[in-house]
C-alpha cells in the first residue's frame, strides 16, 4: 500500500507537471448554473441628471457574483413609458446597459423622473434606482406634427355633423409623445368617413415635402391609439405626388398612395411603413396608380388622414400624435 | 544501364487482416456460415415490500437461425459471396416470427494481379485515431461463462476481435516494391455510403479514407491516413452539409537484440469538422498525439510500456470516436418493472446479451455514454479532451502459461469543462491468464483461469456551490473453466461491477457542443455470475448449457434491488 501510493505520487509529479490546460473552458460556467449569487456592487447610473435632447445618454452599473440573466426596467412616473434592458452577465456597464432615452413600450418619456429597477430570472432580488430626464429624446426626421401647439393653420380638416363627435387637439397625461395628441371619433351612421385631417406641404412653406427621391429610404411612422372596447375604427393615410410638377395634385392623372390601418393593439403603438411599400387603394383594394407609377416621395405634396368606420358599427374613436417621415429607417423612438 | 529506382509493382499488402484470405481450395461453389440455437429461460425477482402485481415475473425466449452463404470463384481471380440469414423465434411456427434477410453480400477480387479490390459488405479498419472500433464497455473482458452470449451480439454486428467497422462501399490496395531506401509502400483506400439521402433533408452520407503505408525496413515504417466523413452536396433540398476530415501521420520504430527489444509506436494528427452553410454550427479544428515505447526482456518475460497523449477538446473523429453502444436504447427484457412499471435502467447483463443497444453507423457527434462503466475512456483513445500517461508492466514469458499485465493510467482533461480545473483520472488495471493444468506434469485437460480488475476514479476540487467531482468505479472479473472430461467443460464465471459518487455531466446540443450541465449521482453495483458447462464438437461446434443470476443494486434509484436469474442453452456452429 505504502508503494502504491508512492508510485501515484512520483507518477501524478510527472504527469500533471507536464500537463497544461487551456486557460477557457467548454460549455457554461458551473459557478453560473450552481455557484451562489450576491451582489457585489449595487446599481448605480452614470448619469441621473440626464439630456437626452442633447444627445446625452447613461449607462448602469452594478456586479455580480456569476453571470445570470437580468432585466433593468425603466418606468417614467409621469408617462408610463417604458425601457427595458436584458442581458446574461455577471456586470452591468456601458457595453451592456446604455440608456439613450428610447423606449420599448409606447409613450415616450418626457422630462420626469423615472424609476429603475433591476431584476434576475433564477432570483428574487431587486435592486432599485431612480434617475431623472432633463429632456426627452430628439428624433431625428420631417416632423409633421406632435399637436403640442395646436393644429397648423394651412391644414384642412373636416369632421361629420355626427353625434358625440370629437375632433380636435386634446391636452392629456396620456398622449403619446408630449402632452397633447388629436383625438378623433364619434357616430355617423350615414357614411364611412368621420372626419379627416389635410396635411399639404404648403402648410409647411414648400411645394413638396422636403424628402429624399428614394421610396426604399423615406418612412412614414405615426403613433395611433386605439380604445379597449372599441375596434371598428379605420384610419386610411394617403400620400399624394404632383408628378407633373404643376403644383396641384390631379387625381386623374397623378399618383395617390395609401395605406389602411384597422385599429388592433389596445392603447398606442407605432405604425411605420416604408414608403416603396404604400400601394394605390380604391376603397380599400389595390388598383392600378393613376400617374406614372413611380414611388417618388420627392414628390410628395399632401398627406390625407382620414379615419373611417362602417356607418352600422356605432361610436368609433382613434387617437392620432407624433406624424415624422423618417430617412434610411423606420421612427426608433 | 541506370536502374529504375522501383524494381516491380506487386501485390503486398490489401486490407491486412481485416479481410479474409482467399480461400485456396479449387472448388468454383462452397458454402460457409455459421448456426445456432439460443434458449432464455429468465425469472425477475424484486426486493420490494410492494407487490408487483403487473410484471410478469417469468420470461421465455429464444431463437434458431441459420446463416447460409454461398462462395462463388468464377475465376482464380474473382470471388463472390451471398449470405442470408434464416431466424425463427422459439414460438414462431408456420411462417409466424420468421425472417429471412439479407446479412452480407461481396464481390472481391483482383485486378490483373496487382489491384485488390472489395465491392459490397466489408469490414475495414484504419488507425485508433481514423477508424477503430472500439470494445464496448465493462462486458468486452468478461469470462468466457459471459463471453459465449457477448460472442452472438458481437458477431451479429460485426464486431471483430481486430476492431474493423463493418460498412458497405468499396475498397481497394495495392503495394510497390522498392529496390533501395525504402522497401514497399503499401496503399489502401475506402469509400463506403454511411446514410442513404431521403430526398428531403436528409443527403446522402459518405466515409473515405486513404492509407499510404511506408515500410522502410524491418526497424521503420511510417503512415499517412486520411479519412473524412461527409455529406454529398446537391443529394438533397439541405443547404447545409457535414464534413469532419482527419489527418494523421505513423511511425513505428523497432530494435531487438537476443534477449532485448524496443518498440516506438506514435500517431499524431488533427481534425477539422464543418457544417456547411449552417450559420450556427461551430467551425471546430484540434490536434492529438499519442505515443508508446516499449522495452521487453526475453528471458525474465518482462515488458514495460510508457505511453503519452494528448487528445485536444475539440477532436473529432467520427471513425473512432462512434460508440458500440447507443446508451438511448431501453432494454427488451423486463423493460418496465414494479407496479408503477418504471423504466429500467441498462445493466452489465443487458449489455452482455441483448443487441437492440449496439450501433452499426458512424455518427458524426459523440454519441452519449454512461459515466458509472466509463467515465476516463468512453470512446477509447480516441477520447477527446485527455492528456497524460499511462505505464503497463506486463509479464509474458512463452516458457510459462501465466501471462500478467498491469497497468497504471494518470490523465486530465486538457480544457476544463464549466470551470478551468480540469477533471483527473485515474485507472489502474489488471489482467491475468494462467493455464494451470501446465502446472500439473501430465494433466492435458484444460484448466483456465482468468483475473481482471479495473479501478477507475474522477476528480475535480469543488469550489462555492459548484460541487466537487469524485466518481469512483470498480470492475473485478474472474473466470475458471475446467476440462472434466475430454471435451467437456465446467464453467465459473462472476463479475462484479460497483459505483459511486458525482460528476457533473455534459449535455451537447445536435454539433456535440457543450450547452448545459446535469449533475450525476450514483450508488450502486451489479453482480453476475455463472456456473455451466460446456461440450465441444469441434473447434468450430459446441453446446452450452448455463445459470446465470444477476443482481442489481441501487441506492439511489426509484427502482428497488432485483435479481435476474437466467438459464441459457446455446447451441453454435461455424463451417
């Protein structure tokens, strides 16, 4: 026995000191499936003043003692907008947990304080911080508009002698970007359109919209709202080019492109569509463009919201905020 | 006149010893096969409080079959062969439980005296590291009372004692001769069709392998293997496509004076497997290298052999690396037992006699195997992710009919798995075989005995939650057989298996990646032992008659203690 363990020994020197080992590993981490979890730093924010309009982001820290699959959660107390954050690590830093003031959940955040809270899938932690924003995030692209000053005087709007019919700027917590939003809805039990909302490019000292020539690069993003109870509201967005450059749109001979949205998701969320994408619609059914056929936002001289419903389905009701073309990609808000 | 560096091309060398000989009698027709007759008479006995109202308890099997195939030589240098297999079931009358199959089919032969070729059902062997087909586990040195009912699954597969796989393609050699510097290169090549395409998604799988075979002299040779496994592009609608080909490089060296000599065996190569076209698949390359030297004492009998190696992580070779046993499969005998009808595990007796488990096809990802018979070599030497040492002191001297072997293994991983400390292992074995009536002046009745013991351990220093790995596995083995009257044998026979302790186990996803792990607890052993006996016709016949009770231990299972006790009848004959 006293030989054995000799010969194991003199053979486990020889061995082992010739063997190396590779300094990574296979598969996962052990320590991350089995090991113990604590916290070895708290969460903390680089910045909690933050300027996002300036393009000022922030970014949280904290450590672990393995990796492990975390979520950050940032709630604005006054909007209600969201951001979350995941990952699978065992730090949270600037690679892994920047802020740039965007959401994940529709509205957007607007100067308030907001509420950060850090949780893990596989423990019952939770850490929390708060962090205020001095300003909200600017989008960059061709700001129809947000409502916050009113309706533009070189639109043209029409509304239905319906009853409890709503047409107009509302001031409210809950709009999507801002305070204010256009509230449409009412009953009309005579034809399909409520009302509808002119957007010429007049109305913003041009001709035509100030849009790069290629469709594959301009989007249209809007925020539209629909009510829990209520699904039988159309909005019906249409896009008119002067494509002989006359300055008046002739729908005989010139291009309309549309796109029609049945109110689906409760509460608010974005629509964005590529402008290459919108198709020429009568009522409601592709049909061929009436002008040369080319998607030419270049060209484009008015922009009609229309909301519609079907006369027999009762009260309909739509919210309509934050009208941006974008360039090269959808609005991320 | 200048002399051309090579004097003649001649036949030397084909497919070694992997392919039979060609027969050397004149006859253009004869027969071969093989026949058998098996009975099972098993009873199930559990150590439980709870009655087993749904199992039942008594079991009979048993088959007959007939292996008949017919040699044709159309010619002194053309060989063909068809064999089919006749089965019936004990039960099975009037056509019911009859099959009748194709077992193997060949056309071999060789062309204008110099190629050797083989076209059809072939078995082919290359390196321990391209293509070996390694001993299952646990049962593969049992004694010969175990060994009878191993020999039918084994010839039922294939599986040859020279470790060839059986496959089905082609193959051909041939050797050139050499007037100076080098005495004959000898080459070998294979393809065979490993999956067929199913015209979906599925693309037709193939196996080749090259082997340039450098004889320098009685004292070097050198080698140079090549083998791949891969799918066929465009023989299916999947984009994607596997290919895991090896290299590998040989060299055996050997000196002897009269009473001393040295042998040096190397291989060394690495592997590179690819899925094409399939974004998420790993894109994997490693090395290994092994090496032996040898130095024997004639005249004390002594040999000594150090061996060292290193197999990297992410070494694969599908040729080598495909396992015997598939360690999903479930046993056909007493497959659910208790009231609840739980699964029952696979055991040593299980592996011993039923071949619903054993494996014919390459796989191109490590198939998975069982810690608790195997945790340091589950795919041979081939093994990934091993380095180390290994010592053997053997023992074998012509003039004395004990032969001893033992042997001492130190290896690690060389990558660690879920944490950088690499496991340990560590292995010692040790076999011996004494022919004791040589002892006896004037005995001739055979009196055999064999010895084996393995001692297989696992370490890995735990650190905060994570566990340490401690799996220890035991094996002792002992057979007796006893020539009582000309022909006659008795045969003893028992193997004890005994486990315990921890790992934590590797679960890969469909590349072999390592994505998760599962922590592996066992307690247990299994006891088999045997008393028969056994009369011999010829070399070739003999009837064995034997009781075999097994018992099963685990305290750590959902299934309580049980027995299985087992009467065997075993007619065989080979011709």
């Amino acid at each position: 026995m006293k030989y054995s363990l000799l010969f194991s020994a003199i053979i486990s020197l020889v061995v082992f000191s010739g063997c190396k080992t590779d300094d990574e590993f296979d598969g996962p981490s052990l320590n991350d499936l089995y090991g113990k979890f604590s916290i070895v730093e708290p969460l903390s924010a680089s910045v909690y003043d933050v300027d996002f309009g300036t393009g000022q982001t922030t970014f949280f820290k904290a450590s672990f003692s393995k990796n492990i699959a975390w979520k950050l959660n940032i709630t604005g107390l006054e909007s209600g907008a969201k951001k979350e954050i995941t990952g699978f690590s065992n730090v949270l830093d600037a690679t892994n947990a920047t802020w740039n003031g965007t959401i994940t959940k529709l509205p957007l955040f607007r100067i308030e304080d907001c509420a950060v809270e850090l949780t893990f899938d596989t423990e019952t932690d939770t850490l929390r911080d708060t962090l205020h924003v001095a300003s909200a995030r600017i989008n960059e692209g061709f700001l129809l508009s947000d409502f916050e000053d009113g309706v533009n005087p070189g639109w043209q709007s029409f509304a239905q002698s319906g009853a409890s019919m709503s047409f107009a700027v509302q001031t409210s917590d809950s709009a999507a970007q801002g305070a204010k939003y256009f509230d449409m809805g009412g009953v009309v039990d005579w034809d399909w359109l409520l009302g509808y909302l002119y957007l010429p490019a007049s109305a913003y000292g041009a001709t035509t919209y100030p849009l790069s020539a290629n469709p594959d690069e301009v989007f249209f993003n809007s925020m539209i709202y629909k009510s829990e109870s209520l699904s039988n509201g159309i909005l019906l967005f249409q896009f008119t080019e002067d494509d002989n450059g006359d300055g008046t749109f002739t729908s005989a001979n010139e291009d309309m492109y549309s796109i029609q949205v049945t109110l689906s998701e409760n509460g608010w969320s974005q629509l964005s569509v590529k402008y290459s994408d919108l198709a020429t619609l009568v009522n409601g059914s592709p049909a061929t463009p009436a002008g040369n056929g080319v998607h030419e936002p270049n060209k484009l001289s008015q922009v009609n919201v229309l909301f519609l419903k079907n006369p027999s389905s009762g009260y309909a009701h739509t919210r309509l905020d934050y009208l941006i073309f974008t360039q090269g990609a959808p609005l991320v808000p | 006149m200048k002399r051309t560096f090579y004097t003649r091309l001649i036949l030397v060398l084909l497919l070694g010893s992997h392919v039979s000989a060609q027969a050397q009698d004149d006859k253009k027709i004869s027969f071969t096969g093989a026949a058998r007759s098996l009975f099972y008479a098993d009873k199930l006995t559990q150590d439980t409080s709870a009655i087993d109202t749904v199992t039942i308890p008594k079991l009979n099997s048993g088959h007959v079959l007939v292996d008949l195939g017919i040699n044709i030589r159309p010619n002194k240098n053309t060989e063909i062969l068809a064999m089919v297999r006749l089965r019936n079931d004990y039960g099975g009358f009037w056509g019911s439980g009859v099959t009748f199959d194709l077992r193997q089919m060949y056309v071999k032969g060789v062309i204008g005296g110099i190629v050797k070729y083989q076209l059809g059902d072939f078995n082919y062997r290359m390196t321990r590291y391209t293509m070996w087909n390694y001993d299952q586990e646990v049962i593969s040195n049992a004694p010969l009372a175990f060994q009878q009912q191993t020999d039918l699954v084994n010839y039922d597969h294939f599986y040859n004692s020279d470790h060839s796989w059986r496959q089905q393609g082609a193959s051909l050699g041939f050797a050139l001769q050499f007037s100076r510097f080098v005495q004959e290169l000898q080459v070998n090549a294979v393809t065979t069709r490993v999956k067929t395409s199913d015209f979906g998604l599925t693309p037709d799988r193939l196996f080749s392998g090259i082997n340039l075979q450098l004889v320098q002299s009685k004292y070097l040779e050198a080698g140079f293997n090549y083998v791949n496994l891969y799918d066929v592009p465009g023989t299916s609608k999947n984009a994607s496509g596997f290919q895991n080909p090896v290299y590998t490089g040989t060299l055996q060296a050997r000196y002897e004076t009269k009473n001393w000599e040295a042998k040096l065996d190397a291989e060394f190569g690495n592997s590179k497997t690819r899925f094409k076209n399939d974004t998420l698949a790993p894109d994997w390359k490693d090395k290994f290298m092994d090496g032996s030297a040898t130095i024997s004492q004639n005249q004390t009998g002594l040999h000594v052999t150090v061996n060292a190696k290193i197999v990297g992580s992410a070494f694969r070779s599908p040729g080598a690396q495909t396992k015997r046993i598939d360690y999903n499969g479930l046993p056909q005998a007493y497959q659910r037992i208790t009231s609840n009808q739980d699964l029952r595990q696979l055991t040593m007796l299980d592996l011993m006699r039923e071949s619903s488990f054993y494996n014919l096809q390459f796989h191109p990802y490590l198939m998975d195997f069982a810690p608790r018979y195997d945790n340091i070599t589950p795919y041979g030497d081939a093994t990934p992710n091993r380095q180390g040492m290994t010592i053997k002191l053997k023992y074998a001297k012509k003039s004395i009919p004990v032969t001893a072997e033992f042997a001492h293994s130190q290896l690690q991983e060389v990558r660690g798995e879920g944490t950088l400390m690499p496991r340990k292992f560590n292995r010692n074995t040790f076999t011996l075989d004494a022919k004791l009536n040589e002892f006896f002046k004037g005995w001739k009745k055979q009196i055999h005995l064999t010895l084996n013991y393995r001692d297989d351990k696992t370490n890995r220093e735990g650190e905060d939650l994570v566990k340490a790995v401690d799996l220890k596995t035991n094996c002792l083995s002992a057979g007796l057989e006893i020539e009582v009257l000309k022909s006659f044998d008795l045969l003893f026979g028992i193997q004890q298996l005994s486990y315990k302790g921890f790992d934590y186990t590797a679960v890969r996803n469909t590349y072999s990646e390592i994505f998760n792990f599962s922590e592996y607890r066992v307690d247990g052993n299994e006891t088999l032992q045997a008393i028969g006996a056994r009369y011999r016709f010829s070399e070739k016949t003999f009837l064995s008659a034997q009781l075999n009770q097994f018992q099963s231990k685990n305290a750590l299972s959902s299934l309580p203690d049980y027995s299985i006790k087992q009467f065997m009848l075993l007619f065989q004959m080979k011709f």
